[in-house]
C-alpha cells in the first residue's frame, strides 16, 4: 500500500480527498491534518510516500512547508489558485491538482506517483544505473528490465523527476532512472531544448507558446527564466513574418 497524508485547511477538501483515496485499491490515508504544524509533529515519527498538500493555508504556506522538509515525500499540489503551478515546478512536485479536481484527474496524478514509487523501489532492489545508447535517429535506454527503443522523432517532450526522467510519445511514457543533464547532452541540439529545470521539449512538437508555457497537446510545459534565450533563439531562426 502506499501511504498518503493530506494537508489541508479545508474540511471539506480534506474530506474530498479522502473520499478519493478510499477508491483507489492501491492508496491509504494514514492522516489528514489542517495545518502545516500539525502535519510536521506527525511527521517526526512517520514516514509517508505521497504528499497531498494545499497551498494557501494559515500562519505557514504549503510552498513554505515543502521548503522546510529534509526529506520530502512525492509531493502532488491541492490548490484553487493556477498561479502557483511554475513555482510548483521548480518544487519537483510530481503533480498539480487545481480544485475542484475530478476523481479521473486526481486518478492520473496518483498514477504517475505509482509509477515513479515503481521504479525507484525497482533500482533499489536491483542496484542498477542506466546509461543511454544512442545512435542516429534514435536511443535505447533501460525501462522495466528492457532496452527500449526510442526513436527521436517520436518523442514529445521529456519530464524530469529528481533522479529519474519521464520520456513522452504517442504511445505509453517510459520511465527511466537517468538524469536529465545526461540525457540532454545525447539529444540532437537543433531538435531538443531544455525549457526548464524539469523540461525538455522537442521543438518540431511545439504548437504554440503563450505566456510562459509550452503547449503539446494537451500538456502545458512551463518555460524559465534560466533557459528562456536559449529557446527563443532556435524560435527566431525559424520564425516568418514580423
């Protein structure tokens, strides 16, 4: 099972939550606190895999809350407010919930925490790393006791979560222990570019940017600050018109 505590001011968010998680065969809520302080002295003594935790709360935020953890459980945002999901991003939470959030989009978040808890429960037992073989017009990487083979025009966009990265096709995402430094220095620079500390994007597969995000598909990557001119600089070159 893999446990779950929620932190919300809200009884009734918290009761949504927990409504949710009841649902879910692989998921227990072992508490729901309604502040930070509470859930930080429960914390002394209990170790959780999945952080379900509101933003705009009383005396401490949440954003403050994550800061202050030494060792910060996979963390999926619970929040009204849209404006905080870039500084969610830089968190490394795995996940954005914006209320109300239906059961199906509160099942694809836990999902994609199942899947990251998977695999690193995975290279611990096996002590493996992962390498990328590369070649031209595609890699190989290690997912699931495979080599896999990824072709680069296929790729959408890849997601880093701390030690491990998400790649993203048209088919099911493959989830790999691989850093995403060594990933990008493998990745032909005139087809990929990182857009943030989390992101690398395949520039062919962008449809539009507004604001300071990406979209592909139905994805809305944030851009930062720190990679905005490398970006906007493979944009100019093929950019038509004024």
């Amino acid at each position: 099972m893999i446990r779950c505590l929620a932190i919300d001011d809200e009884a009734l968010a918290l009761d949504l939550i927990e409504d949710n998680i009841r649902k879910v065969p692989f998921l227990e809520l072992v508490k729901k606190c309604k502040s930070a302080f509470e859930a930080m002295e429960f914390l002394q003594n209990e170790k959780i895999d999945i952080l379900f935790l509101d933003i705009q709360m009383p005396d401490i935020t949440g954003i403050q809350f994550l800061k202050s953890l030494q060792n910060k459980p996979i963390v999926i945002f619970t929040t009204a407010y849209e404006k905080y999901a870039l500084e969610g991003f830089e968190l490394d939470v795995i996940d954005y919930l914006l209320k109300p959030f239906s059961f199906d989009r509160f099942l694809k978040a836990v999902n994609k925490a199942k899947d990251y808890l998977h695999l690193k429960e995975k290279t611990i037992s096996h002590g493996t790393g992962n390498e990328v073989q590369s070649s031209a017009g595609y890699m190989f990487v290690k997912a699931d006791y495979k080599l896999v083979k990824i072709d680069f025009n296929e790729i959408l966009y890849i997601e880093g979560l701390k030690d491990y990265i998400k790649i993203y096709t048209g088919e099911k995402p493959v989830l790999t222990l691989l850093s995403l430094k060594s990933l990008e220095e493998k990745l032909p620079s005139a087809d990929f570019v990182r857009v943030h500390r989390s992101f690398i994007v395949a520039v062919k597969k962008i449809q539009f940017i507004q604001r300071n995000f990406i979209h592909i598909g139905n994805k809305e990557i944030p851009i930062s600050d720190n990679y905005k001119e490398q970006l906007f600089n493979i944009i100019n070159q093929n950019k038509m018109g004024i």
